[in-house]
C-alpha cells in the first residue's frame, strides 16, 4: 500500500493523469488496416485506442499488428490492409482502468503498459492515463518532498 503522504503528494495534479478521449487518436473497429497502419505511422504510435462507431472502447490495435498482416511470403504486400478490418485483429483482451486517479494500481499496472485505456463500467471511452503523466507526478514528488516533509532514516 502506498503511503498516504506520498499518495497525496502524487495527486496533487491529478487532473493531468487522465488525457481526455477527444484528444486521444483512435481508429474505428470498422476501419480498414490501411487507414489505421495510417493513422499509427502518421501519429508515430506503436499501439492505438479501437472504439464503435458509438465511441465505445474495443480494443487496441499495434503498427506489429498491422504489419504482419502485410507479410507474405517473400514480400510485403501493403494492398492486403484495403480488405482486413481493424476489429478483425485488434487485441480485445488490454488491461483497462475505471478509475484514473488510482496510483498503486496505475503505478503497479504501467510497469509493463506505456498507456492504459480508461473506460466507464458502461463501455465508453473517457481517455488515458500514461506513463509518463504519473512519471511527471512521482519526478515532481521526488524533488519536492522535503518542501512539506522531513526526510529521517528510521
């Protein structure tokens, strides 16, 4: 369990753990591979948010996701993305969040996840909370903690 102080002292900006879903890039389940492996490349993203046509959250979709389905044989064959449907390889089983503002679970959960999607318990996307958002927060927790604390060795 986090210590209440230092949990305190991470929240202070909370607001800024959660990037809202409006400015999140997303592609669409009905989207063909070909306008996602654009949308990937364009925004220099390895992994991207998959939502309805409702804005509901599906999945996640990878650039190795995409590029292996261009893969032949003996060549890529970038034509193939016209015909192949982003819910047709999309990963549909990502960890997700309900609750942001969670540090021991964000903290525990983005050791191995650069981003994880926030979703309410009625499907819809709100956003992301990222690495480097609660990176920010625990570098400014570090360098500030002996402004309201006194550090001593037990």
């Amino acid at each position: 369990m986090i210590d209440a102080s230092i949990n305190e002292m991470l929240t202070e900006r909370k607001q800024k753990f959660l990037i809202p879903a409006n400015i999140v890039a997303n592609v669409l389940e009905s989207n063909n591979l070909y306008h996602a492996f654009l949308v990937l490349t364009k925004n220099q993203y390895a992994k991207i948010i998959v939502l309805d046509n409702d804005g509901k959250y599906k999945g996640l979709l990878s650039l190795a996701m995409v590029t292996d389905q261009m893969l032949d044989t003996e060549s890529i064959n970038v034509s193939k993305l016209t015909h192949i449907l982003v819910g047709d390889v999309m990963q549909t089983d990502a960890i997700t969040v309900e609750d942001p503002y969670d540090v021991e679970n964000d903290l525990r959960l983005l050791t191995n996840n650069p981003f994880l999607p926030v979703v309410a318990d009625n499907g819809d996307f709100t956003g992301i909370v990222t690495r480097r958002e609660l990176l920010k927060a625990i570098n400014r927790m570090v360098h500030n903690i002996d402004d309201q604390y006194e550090i001593t060795k037990k």
